[in-house]
C-alpha cells in the first residue's frame, strides 16, 4: 500500500479455495495507528472475495499486540494456538 508515494504497508492474500490466506501483514512503524494496516487488510479481503473466497484465516504472533488489536477489530478470534519445533541436528 501506498501513501504520498511511499509504501507504508505491505501484506500477501493467497488463495486455496473458497479461503483466504493472510500472510506477511506488516506496517512502516512510522506509519502505525492511521489505519493503512487495517485498509490493507481489507482490500486483500475484497480481492479474495472478488475471486470466490468465502472465509478468511491469518496467523499472528501471539504477543504482537498492534496485530492482534487490529485482528480482533475486524471480527478475527483466536481458533487455535501454533508454534514452531526445530531439531537440533
């Protein structure tokens, strides 16, 4: 996303489906708390539902608090937790 010629966000929908995918959701963190995260969002929404998806999902660091604001102000609520595993090799 764009603003003032400058990109202040960015973000990646992928489509499976009748879903969305949200990946990748990030905000210049001079440019937080104007909304463009949030527009973002749902322009990639639009575009998936312009393209036959019906339901949405994302993934969000469980402590990233600006994210998880942003996602519960859209009606996104926690399903399930993740996590990662690695080997040590």
């Amino acid at each position: 996303m764009y603003h003032e010629n400058e990109v202040v966000a960015c973000g990646l929908g992928v489509l499976d489906s009748e879903y969305i995918g949200l990946y990748d959701i990030v905000t210049d963190s001079r440019c937080r708390k104007q909304g463009f995260g949030e527009q973002l969002v749902l322009h990639l929404l639009q575009w998936g539902r312009d393209n036959g998806a019906e339901i949405s999902y994302l993934q969000v660091i469980a402590d990233n608090r600006p994210a998880l604001g942003l996602y519960a102000k859209l009606g996104y609520q926690e399903v399930y937790p993740y996590w990662y595993r690695i080997k040590d090799l």
